[in-house]
C-alpha cells in the first residue's frame, strides 16, 4: 500500500497557509480555462512532448500579446 501526502495533511502549515495554496492553484486553474477558451487549445497537433511544450508556450504568448493590445487599447470586451 503506498502512502499519499496531502497538502492539508501537515499540520505544522497554517489555515491561512493552506488557503493561500489553494487560491494560487485556482488562479492557475483560470488561466489555463481562459487559455483554452480563448485560444481554442483543446487538442495538440503533436503527440510528443516538445510539439506539446511548444503549442502550449506559443499559445500562452498569444494570450499574451492578446492581453496587452487589449490594455494598451482600453477595450472592455472580452
């Protein structure tokens, strides 16, 4: 039987701690749910993972450049 540890199995780490870990893990959970509607990633268009690595981080720039046009702009829509 293999042993599993969880973040809210140790108890040295504060509530607020333990919170604070779960809300940076949501935030990343939005990105990669705004990544996926706004650009459309749902599948790879390659099985390895370099092809993998590079749809992702070319993906991510586009949201980036994306973002900053839409600052740079002042638009409000999405």
């Amino acid at each position: 039987m293999r042993e599993k540890a969880f973040c809210t199995n140790n108890f040295e780490w504060s509530a607020s701690m333990v919170a604070g870990l779960y809300k940076a893990r949501w935030a990343v959970e939005l990105l990669f749910k705004e990544l996926k509607q706004t650009l459309q990633l749902q599948s790879f268009f390659g099985e390895n993972q370099n092809a993998v690595e590079w749809q992702i981080w070319a993906a991510m720039l586009t949201h980036l450049v994306l973002r900053y046009i839409k600052w740079k702009n002042n638009v409000a829509c999405s």
